[in-house]
C-alpha cells in the first residue's frame, strides 16, 4: 500500500501549525470502536500530503471511508485473536523514514509542520500491518491456482516464436578501444567469419578486446523479447546480430537450440503474478464484506 509520496517534502512550507485545543466529537462507532472529527482531520491532512483528495471535503469524506476500513481491519485481526505488537509499528515508521532518506526524527519534525501527528501515520501502519496479518492467515489458503489454468498462461505467454531453449555463448567487442562503430563493425566482420561455438574463443583472439563467455543454458521469455525473436529464427550455429549493450557490441551464438517442453520456471512466475492478483481481489471482496456486516453508525 502506498504511505505517501515524497513531493510532499517540497510541497510543505516550515510553518507550524497550531495545536487545536476544542475536546474530539464522536462521528462514527464501527462494531463499538469510535471514530472522532480529530481521527478524521488529522488523516485528511495526512491525505494532502499523499496529494490525495481534490479538495479538502473531498479528503475529509475519503478519510472518514478510510479509517472505517481501517477499524474493521484492525478488528478482524483481533477477532482471528492476533494482533499488531508496538514494535512492529515502530519498524514500520522507521522504515518508511529510510525509504525517504529520512531519519525517525526528521520525519516527525515535517509531519508536525503539517499539522500531522506521528501517531496518524503509526495508526495508518498498524492497520496495514493488521490486515496483512489477516490476509496471511485467513485468505492466503483460499487462493487456488490450477496446473491447467498455469499450462495455459504459460504456453500462452511464450508463444510459437518464443517457445526454445538454447545453449548460448556470449561474445562481446569490448568499449575500450575505438569507437561504438568501429566496434561494431569489427562485431559484423566476427560475425561474417563464424563457423560455430567451438571455434567461438579461436576466432575471437583475432579481434583486440573481444570476450568470449558461455550462457549456458536459457528459455526465450529470459531474453529481450527482440533477441527471443531473433534466435528463434536461427539454427544451431548461428549468430545473432551486433547489438549494443553498456560494455560494447554484443552477439550470441546458438550452441544448441531445442523445443522447450518445460515450463515449469514459466509457470513458477506466473504463479505468483496470478496468486498475488487473485489474493488482492480476495482481500477486497473479504473487507467489502465485513463492511455489509458491521455495524456502523454516523453521527
């Protein structure tokens, strides 16, 4: 989940804001937990700084939503009988402070020039932290993906030109002499001369800088898309094209070249591409439900 973005550092001016003095009022008790107009202020103001909300009654009604979301999700973890320890909280904080570059009490120091208290933020990690506790423990069991459903994507994704294995030996034209152009055209003048992979390091003592090193085995959908195609138009013993790379001019050179029946590392991907979207929408559909059975009072 996003905490928020950091434009916001440059967005905030080092005026501080001033305490407010006025006693919290009730605005919604969800399953008997409270939510007061200060709960929803100080997360509206969080929300600006997230550049969230088109006006500031749009962050107020988006903050009111949120923080009963948030209720439910908190309480859901109670009620699996866990809960979020103090020390996971202050982790979190932290950790977001590092992902900003910023030490725990620097963050403070903007938040409060805000208007926003540190414990708005440690609130919004608690329940975030809560809710993956209980997606974890309740939901993860619920996600069932299918060998068949995998066979598909993954024959799907790797397609009739993709669908290969090499052996693949690497040689590059190396930077360090010469220009891109003249490097390649000594990569082209390799490439015009080359028999095969095992005269691939003899060939290439005739070029200066030229380095030879073997790949070892790859199925097409671990190349660019573009080398995949490439290769796949060539047999055994041929050699792709010059392409430039951060080091110089590279080529590959087809050792071996098979039909892949194997895709299980295909499958492997997929599987957690397809798993985390089907425990993403579990969890929406799960939350949308606790809130149809909660009992939620506005006031």
């Amino acid at each position: 989940m996003r905490i928020f973005s950091l434009v916001f550092i440059a967005m905030l001016s080092l005026t501080t804001f001033a305490p407010a003095s006025f006693a919290a009022t009730v605005k919604v008790v969800v399953n008997g937990k409270t939510i007061t107009d200060t709960d929803i202020s100080q997360r509206a103001k969080f929300m600006r700084l997230e550049r969230r909300g088109k006006s500031n009654n749009d962050r107020l009604r988006l903050a009111k939503e949120e923080l009963i979301d948030e209720a439910l999700m908190i309480g859901e973890m109670e009620r699996i009988g866990r809960s979020v320890p103090d020390s996971a909280v202050r982790d979190a904080y932290a950790k977001v402070a590092v992902n900003l570059k910023l030490s725990t009490s620097k963050l403070n120091e903007i938040l409060n020039a805000a208007g926003v208290q540190s414990k708005t933020l440690k609130d919004k990690l608690r329940a975030q932290l809560a809710w993956q506790g209980v997606v974890a423990n309740v939901l993860r069991q619920k996600v069932q993906i299918s060998d068949l459903e995998l066979d598909l994507a993954a024959r799907e994704e790797v397609g009739e030109t993709t669908n290969y294995d090499f052996m693949l030996t690497e040689i590059v034209f190396l930077n360090t002499t010469g220009t891109t152009r003249s490097r390649t055209n000594e990569a082209n003048q390799y490439r015009r001369n080359f028999n095969g992979c095992d005269n691939a390091v003899d060939l290439a003592l005739s070029y200066r800088d030229a380095a030879v090193r073997k790949m070892g085995r790859r199925h097409s959908t671990q190349l660019a898309k573009p080398v995949a195609q490439e290769l796949a138009k060539l047999n055994v013993g041929g050699i792709s094209k010059p392409r430039t790379i951060a080091s110089g001019v590279q080529m590959l050179a087809i050792c071996a070249k098979t039909a892949a029946e194997d895709l299980t590392f295909v499958k492997n991907k997929l599987r957690n591409e397809v798993g985390t979207e089907k425990l993403k929408d579990e969890a929406e559909e799960y939350l949308a439900t606790l809130r149809e059975r909660a009992s939620i009072e506005y006031r």
